[in-house]
C-alpha cells in the first residue's frame, strides 16, 4: 500500500474500531503515519447482511471525505 501510495495512488486502511490502537501501533512500525483508516464498528465477520451493510455506510462518508481531501490537496 506504501508503495501505491509514493506513486500517487489514493489508499486507505478498513480497520474496525476494536483494532484502531493496533492499526496506529502498525503505522508507527512502518513509517505508514500518513495511510489514512477507515474506521468502522466492530466486528465485520460473522454479522448478518444489514449489519454489514450498515458497516458499508459508515465507511462511505469517510471515504468520499477522504477523496475529496486527498484531490484538494
């Protein structure tokens, strides 16, 4: 994904929000500060369609928010 990322290739992180310390312990490790997360509630596996369904419309702002910033940018 970094590398993606160097080539100007918009990318972000799904991570649910019981994994959030862990995503940000990870960013650190890497040198990935600046990989952007999507954050949705947990958990996303095992969960009826609506579920995951609602899973998708928290992500959807975060990630339209995410485009238009990175375009701007």
């Amino acid at each position: 994904m970094l590398e993606l990322q160097g080539r100007g290739v918009q990318v972000a992180l799904l991570c649910s929000d019981a994994f959030v310390p862990l995503a940000h312990s990870l960013q650190k490790l890497s040198g990935a500060n600046r990989l952007p997360l999507i954050i949705i509630q947990h958990p996303l596996g095992g969960i009826e369609r609506a579920a995951v369904r609602a899973r998708a419309d928290q992500a959807l702002p975060q990630l339209i928010t995410l485009l238009q910033t990175r375009q701007h940018a």
